[in-house]
C-alpha cells in the first residue's frame, strides 16, 4: 500500500515538475515577448527576464526589438528595374532598417516577422518606383540622393501609421543606381567611340602643331645657316684683303727678299712627297735660287714664276 501511494506521489510530482517547466519562459534581452490566450494576445512583455504563462491555454511570440534589414528582392533583376523622368531605365538596389516598436499591433498586422519582411520589401518597392519614378537620373545618381532616400522613409512610416501595424522606418538607402546592362553596354560603346574620336583629333593636332614646329625650324635653321655662311664669307674676304696688302706691303719694303720667299715657297710645294721627281734643265729659271743665292739678272717677278708639273 505504501508503495501504491508512493508511486502516486512521484506520479503527481514528475507532472507537476513538466507542468511547471512547462509554465516557464525566458524573454532575452534582445527581444520582446506577446503572449497569446487562445491565439489572442492577452499580455505584452517589454523586459527581459523569467516568466510563467497557463500551460496548453498561453503561448508565447516572440519579436527582435533590434534594428532588422529589409532587403530589396534579389531574384529578378527586372524587379528593381524602374523607369525615371525622361523615360529613361534604371536599375536601382536599395534597402532598409525597421524596428518593431509595438509587438502587439505587429502581430496584429503581420502575426509573424517573415510574413513582415514580405510586405515590408513590397512597400520598400512601391515607395521607392513613386519617388524615383519622379526624379532625374542625375539627381538620383548623385545630386539629390540622400534627400530622395529620405522622402522614400518618410512616405514609409506614413503607410506604416496608416495601417497600424507597430513598425518603424529607421534608415533607407540606395546602394546603386545603375543603367541596365544593355544600356550600359551602348553608352560604353559610344564613350568608347567618343574617346576614340577625341584621341584622334587629338592626335591630329599633334601632328600638324608637329609640322609646324618642324617647319619653323627648318626655317631657322636655313636663316641661320645662311647668316653664317654670309658672315664667313665676309670675315674670309676681310682676311684676304688683309693678306694681300700684308704682302703688298712686304713687296714694297724688299722686292728681292719677297721674290726668293715665294720661290721658296714654289719649291716647298713642288717637292712636296717622299716619291717626287722632277725632270728639268738644271739651268732653268725654277733653280735660279740653286744656282745663284741672289738669283741670276733678269730674275722674274715674285710671283710671276709657275712651278714646273711634277711627274710622280
């Protein structure tokens, strides 16, 4: 008998003990708890911390209180692909930051936070394809960006509001604004070509400012040249002057030492060479000097006398 009632005291004990782990529940601190009577939310837990809830009557939801991302769809790239002022193309990728600030208007508007993510990203689309869709692409891609992503959050938490649903717009952002890949590859194309032309041209004016320089040059150089060849032929002409009155000068002063000087200055040149012969009478006038120191009577003028050809 006593072991009956011991078996039934452990009985009760084991589910009592499940009952009360049952019953318990830990709310971390990065998250917000909603627990639920039935399916209908009956209490709203802000802090973290150990709880109890009926067994098999309450169950317990719980939200991240942190700030979550919102990603614009990845799978289809003509998804993100809107049309802005001037019906023009552009791919856009944007995405957000929201946080649950009412768990139970959360949960009455979404019940759970993937089902969230989905309307959320919808709105993020709308909202974004609205706003764009009215702007230039140079004011997206550079001039009005941050005031655009700021119209984009601001017309976010206004629907939000509208539909009560507990959730807050933080931050939206535009990663990139690009054109469509086959619009990009004709732009390319064309930045291309124009580059191409401007190199050209370019190039072009290089090589005619190239001729022009050149032939600047060349006409320097021909003006040069000729002054030069002016004034050496000047300075060479002032020196042959010089020379011959030098000499006329030394004639006049001693006619005698000025004709032996030139005759020895004929023989120099005649007897130029290691192999020369000469063939001549050893009385002829070209000797004159040989046979006679003071030359014969009737000697020649200096100058006068031509030295004989030399047969080599």
């Amino acid at each position: 008998m006593r072991a009956f009632f011991t078996g039934i005291v452990l009985v009760v004990l084991v589910i009592g003990g499940g009952a009360l782990a049952f019953s318990a529940f830990i709310v971390d601190q990065t998250h917000k708890a909603l627990v639920l009577r039935f399916g209908n939310p009956a209490r709203v837990i802000e802090e973290p911390g150990l709880y109890w809830r009926t067994p098999f009557a309450e169950t317990v939801a719980q939200f991240d209180k942190r700030i979550l991302d919102l990603e614009t769809s990845d799978d289809n790239e003509i998804d993100k692909e809107i049309i802005v002022a001037g019906d023009k193309r552009l791919v856009v990728d944007t995405f957000a930051r929201y946080r649950i600030v009412d768990s139970l208007k959360f949960y009455k508007a979404y019940r759970a936070e993937d089902v969230a993510r989905k309307r959320l990203t919808s709105i993020l689309e709308s909202m974004m394809r609205t706003v764009l869709g009215k702007a230039e692409y140079n004011e997206i891609v550079r001039d009005k960006r941050e005031a655009l992503m700021a119209e984009i959050k601001t017309l976010m938490n206004e629907e939000m509001r509208k539909a009560d649903t507990g959730v807050e717009v933080v931050d939206v952002r535009i990663r990139r604004a690009d054109l469509p890949k086959a619009n990009s590859q004709a732009i390319f194309k064309r930045m291309r070509s124009e580059r191409e032309r401007e190199a050209a041209e370019y190039r072009a004016k290089g090589s005619e400012e190239a001729q022009r320089i050149k032939a600047t040059a060349d006409k320097e150089v021909t003006v040069l040249v000729a002054n030069a060849t002016r004034e050496s032929e000047r300075i060479r002409g002032e020196g042959d002057e010089e020379r011959n009155r030098i000499y006329a000068e030394a004639f006049s002063k001693d006619p005698d030492f000025f004709a032996f000087y030139r005759s020895m200055q004929a023989y120099k040149e005649a007897l130029k060479g290691s192999h020369t012969r000469i063939v001549l009478s050893p009385t002829s006038e070209f000797f004159h000097y040989f046979n006679s120191p003071s030359g014969p009577a009737g000697a020649p003028k200096p100058g006068a006398a031509t030295p004989p050809q030399a047969a080599h």
